[in-house]
C-alpha cells in the first residue's frame, strides 16, 4: 500500500527528513513556501554529532569538501587574554569530527537528489476522522495525506493551527549579528567575551570566516550596524578588523533575533514537528543544524518500521525528547555562566569552561538511538 507523506519546509530539517525517508525507500512531497532557495550566505558550526547526521544522511563528503574543519576552540576576554583552550579534534576523535562550513554548503548537500515544491506555502492543516490529514495551501488548493512532517521554522504555521506557542527569546541573548568576512588573522574557533558581549570568529573556508556577534547577558543586540563597530571597539584587532571589513562590505552583516521553542509536545496524531519548529534552541552549542538531521533520522526509522502511523508521533518523540532536553539545558546552563559579571565569570572560566563543554558535548558523542546507519 502506498502511503503519503508531506514535509513542510526546504531547510536542513525537511531535506534531511526527505532524505532520511529515501533511505527507506519512502517517498515524500516536500513543499517549500520561498519561490526560490535564497542563498543562504552564513555559516554554521556543525559539532562531531552534526557531521555523523550528515554522513548517515550520504552528505558529509560535499561539506568536508568546502568547508573547514574545525580542531581547536579558544576562549578570549576582551583584552585578548586567552582563558582556555581545547582541543576539539582529540575530543571527538573516534567520530566524524567537527566542521563550520557555509549554511549554503549544507543545504546544497542534503538537496542532491531531493525535489522540492517552490512557492507552496501551507496555510492550515486538520486531522481528519479516518487518520489522514487535510492540508490547505496559501493558493487555496488542498490535498489529504496519511502524515505530515512540519519543518517549517521557528515561526511554524504547522505548530500555529495545531497549538499555538510563540517562540521566546534565548537565555543568551535576544538577538545576532552575522557575517562571512576575509580572514583577518585567527586559526581557529575563537571566541572573545565581555560585558555581556560575545565576538565568535570560526575559519569557515580557504580564507573566509564566519562571525558572530551578540549579547550574551540576555539583552539585546541593536539592529543597526554601527552597534557592531561601538560595541566591539576595545575588542582586539581580529574582531574589529573583521567589523571593519563587514561593515564595508557591498552586503550589510545579518541581523536575525536568536528565539527559542519550548512545548509540551511535538506531535498531534499523524502530524509531527521537526528541527526548529519543534524546539529551536539559541546557538550556544551549535546543535541546530544536528538535532534537526536526527530528528529526520530517528523520524524515518519509526514511520519505516511501523504499520500503524497513529503511533508514530509519540514513539519518536520518546525517543528524541531527552537528548534535545539535554542540549536545551546544557544552553540554559552555559548562558547563565555567561551572564555572570566578568570578574566572576573569567576566574571561574578555566575550569567552568572545560566542565560546561565536556557536559554539553559527551551524551552527544554517541549516535542518537535507532539512528543506526540501513545496511
Ligand atoms: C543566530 C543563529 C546562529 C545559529 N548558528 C548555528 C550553528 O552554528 N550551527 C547549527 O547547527 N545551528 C545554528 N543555528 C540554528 C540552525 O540554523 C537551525 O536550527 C537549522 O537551520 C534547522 O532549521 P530548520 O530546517 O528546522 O528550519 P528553517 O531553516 O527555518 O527552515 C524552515 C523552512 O520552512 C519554510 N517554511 C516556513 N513556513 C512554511 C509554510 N507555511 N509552508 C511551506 N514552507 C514553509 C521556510 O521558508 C524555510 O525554508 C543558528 C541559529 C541562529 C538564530
């Protein structure tokens, strides 16, 4: 019997479901409401557990390719004081290791081999008596299928007609800067904190790197861009070297609020939440990317060993539910620590530091359960 499956959004969430349901050799729609895949010019930090999703998902060799491995993390104060080191390489060591690469390099990977619906927004859906669900499109279309993924963002329309909860702002920081610039002068993922500010810079490309700057006291991050070049100007010359580049380059750096979700549930009978729509979590521990291809992962697993997808929903949700937990209180954790004044927080952050990453990261190491590789 042929079943349908609808994925609502072309991000990493519904490329990765699209492609994860493949693998089974289930087919899917996935429908996207941007007309067309807007370069998305940013980067992301994919820790070792990101980049094992990628290589189950078959993607992990075109964003190796492009993008930068990423071996060493520094921590800086302001003053350009260096208050621990570690050595990202030996801690994942054993799995596929950590990369940064451009957002774009990831979507592009997980696209090969997928098509996508353009221009096809989803404006309502209702669970039906007889188990399927009917969809609604912005064109006033519809179309009755037997399970929906919804990855459709933080802002999901899905989670709105389902049971509405608007995202919050992050712990961290209620809004971000972000940029790709020339290299100007660090060989690895660094970051530089200060009152309540943070400046990350990470090489994401032969002489390019992605930065990212924000608040880190849970206040805001003004959107205009001269905030950038007032409230980094003590910082050392790598970070006011790259602001400098950004702030003339053609393009202006993004500005984006850093929101987070955080509900009861992530499924409603045949329809299920993924990635950002189900649990968006600020950019602490850079697991967006990962817990979104896990979630797709884990997701197809379930609806290729089930007959029944009335079950579906709940199993995988058991099953994912503690390691997002986990990700979610590790942020809350480090934020908190982040926001504490830097005369305490910098003589705490040679051993708190280590101890937080060890914490966040460790539980992740191991591959999430039932996303082991089909034969
Ligand atoms: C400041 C910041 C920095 C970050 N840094 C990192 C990082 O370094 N590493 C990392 O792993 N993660 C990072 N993240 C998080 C990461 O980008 C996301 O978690 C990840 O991209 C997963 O996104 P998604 O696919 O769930 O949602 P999205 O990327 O938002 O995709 C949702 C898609 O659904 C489409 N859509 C929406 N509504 C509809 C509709 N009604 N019908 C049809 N289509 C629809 C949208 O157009 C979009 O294409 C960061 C996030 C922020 C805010």
């Amino acid at each position: 019997m042929s079943r349908t499956v609808l994925v609502v959004g072309a991000g990493i969430a519904g490329l990765s479901t699209a492609r994860a349901l493949g693998r089974h050799g289930l087919e899917c729609r996935v429908v996207e409401r941007r007309r067309h895949r807007s370069p998305a010019g940013l980067g992301l930090n994919l820790p070792g557990n990101a980049v094992a999703a990628l290589a189950t998902l078959g993607a992990a060799d075109d964003v190796r390719a492009a993008g930068v491995p990423v071996t060493r993390r520094e921590y800086r104060t302001a003053g350009g004081r260096l208050m621990f080191a570690l050595d990202e390489a030996l801690f994942w060591s054993g799995t596929a290791g950590s990369i940064c690469a451009r957002h774009q390099v990831v979507l592009d990977a997980l696209t090969a081999g997928v098509s996508v619906d353009h221009a096809v927004a989803v404006a309502s859906l209702e669970q039906q008596a007889d188990g399927s669900v009917e969809v609604r499109f912005a064109d006033g279309s519809e179309d009755r299928v037997d399970f929906v993924v919804a990855a459709d963002g933080v802002h999901s329309t899905v989670r709105s007609a389902l049971a509405p909860a608007a995202p919050r702002p992050s712990l961290m920081t209620a809004a971000s800067w972000r940029f790709i610039t020339a290299d100007p002068g660090v060989d690895c993922w660094t970051a530089w904190t200060s009152r309540g500010r943070t400046f990350l810079l990470i090489p994401v490309a032969p002489g390019e790197v992605y930065a990212y700057a924000s608040s880190s006291q849970g206040g805001d991050t003004a959107a205009d861009p001269t905030w950038l070049a007032d409230a980094y100007a003590d910082f050392p010359e790598p970070v006011t070297r790259a602001i400098a580049q950004a702030l003339a380059a053609p393009a202006p750096p993004y500005h984006a609020p850093v929101e987070e979700v955080r509900i009861p549930t992530w499924h409603h009978g045949r329809v299920t939440l993924v990635g950002d729509a189900a649990h968006a979590t600020g950019p602490v521990w850079a697991q967006g990317a990962a817990m979104a291809m896990e979630d797709a992962i884990v997701l197809a697993d379930v609806l290729a060993g089930t007959e029944d997808w009335s079950t579906v929903g709940p199993v995988w949700e058991q099953v994912r539910r503690p390691r997002v937990e986990h990700v979610q209180a590790a942020t809350d954790q480090m934020s908190r620590l982040a926001g504490l004044p830097p005369w305490l927080s910098h003589p705490l952050a040679p051993v708190m530091g280590p101890r937080a990453y060890r914490a966040a990261y460790r539980p992740l190491r191991t591959p999430p359960p039932s996303a082991t590789p089909t034969p």
